[in-house]
C-alpha cells in the first residue's frame, strides 16, 4: 500500500471515529448537550481536527441523518418490487420499519425524536437549506417505497389523497415507536405485530 492510499485510509477511519462517537453523545445526551470538543474528546482527536471533517455540528448531525436513512432505505427495498403480493410486501416493509428502530435504535433515535423532543429543536433551526434538500430527499425516498408497496390497497385508493394517506401511516408506525421508547413497554413485539394487523386489514380488508 503506497503513501498516499495509506493517508486516504487513516482519514476515512478518522472520520468514522467521529461519526461513531458524535451518533453515541447525540444519542445519549441530546444535541443541544452535545458540542464539538465533547466528540473530539470521545473521538480522541484535538478539537480542531473535527473541522478539518465537518464544518460544525449541524453538519455532522447532518451526516449521521443521512447515514440512518441509508441503512433504512437499504432495508425497506429489500420488501418491494418483487413477485409477491402488496399485502406481502407491505406487511415485510413495515417488519423491517420495526425491526430498524429495535436493531439501530441510535439511529432511529437521531432520524426521529433527538431534535423533535428539544426547544428550540426542530430541523429548519439546525440544518441549513443544503443539509435539509439532503435529507427531504431521503425522507421521500423512504415514503416513494412504502407508496410503492401500498400500491393497489383498495381500501386506501378509496380513501384519495395518497400523499396523505402515505404522510398518515409513517406517522404512525414512528408513534407506536416512540410510545416503547418513551414507556419502556416490554411488549413491543406484541403490540407491534397487533399494530402490523389493523394496518394491513385498514388497507386491504380481511383476508
């Protein structure tokens, strides 16, 4: 391995380090709590290191963003496009919605509720316009599958207004997680698979 490819790999390694400890604090402590010497000191890196890698916080949280959603899109296409049956697929993609937020719950955490439960919080007050368009675009790519999966419920092509009707059901499955998180219910499968069942008949009717 010659110099250069050397360095390449030290600096691709150095900024998953960050990445990791950034998504840890972020995760654990919130992200008004959370400041850039925090990571650096997590990341054993000299404060100004991280700028060298992102140009603030809003931008390393940003990228985490980004990263969660990929390993979300990445699981929910596995469930679409194929032989099976809507009914089949869209029972598979909400699975693996579920199974998301139980296998990567720091990222789940930081796509849905670290911002959300903070004052001020919101994305628009942490993001700039670059960095929303990013994640917009990630946010719709998720709803493009589920709508795709969704494609053909009766029920639900009766209701009109698929946006909507797509808008209403992600919002739902994000609440029956954040009710487990918030509770700490030890009966998630349970009440999940239940969840799983009025969705599926509410869009396809009993079987």
């Amino acid at each position: 391995m010659g110099t250069s490819q050397r360095r390449e790999r030290e600096r691709l390694q150095r900024r998953q380090a960050i990445l990791d400890a950034a998504r840890e604090l972020f995760w654990s402590r919130g992200y008004a709590a959370t400041t850039m010497p925090r990571i650096a000191r997590a990341a054993e890196l000299a404060p100004g290191t991280l700028y060298l890698y992102f140009a603030g916080k809003g931008a390393l949280y940003a990228e985490l963003l980004i990263e969660g959603y990929d390993r979300l899109i990445e699981r929910l296409r596995t469930q679409v496009g194929g032989e099976e049956s809507p009914r089949e697929q869209t029972a598979k993609l909400i699975d693996s919605f579920l199974g998301f937020a139980r296998d990567y719950p720091q990222y789940f955490d930081i796509i849905f509720f670290v911002l959300q439960r903070e004052t001020p919080g919101t994305r628009e007050s942490a993001l700039d316009e670059r960095q929303l368009k990013r994640l917009r675009a990630k946010e719709d790519a998720c709803k493009a599958l589920a709508a795709q999966a969704l494609q053909g419920a009766p029920r639900l092509e009766a209701l009109g207004d698929p946006e909507a009707t797509i808008d209403a059901v992600w919002s739902m499955l994000v609440g029956l997680v954040f009710y487990f998180r918030k509770t700490g219910d030890e009966r998630f499968s349970r009440v999940a698979g239940r969840a799983k069942e009025i969705l599926i008949e509410a869009a396809f009717g009993s079987q």
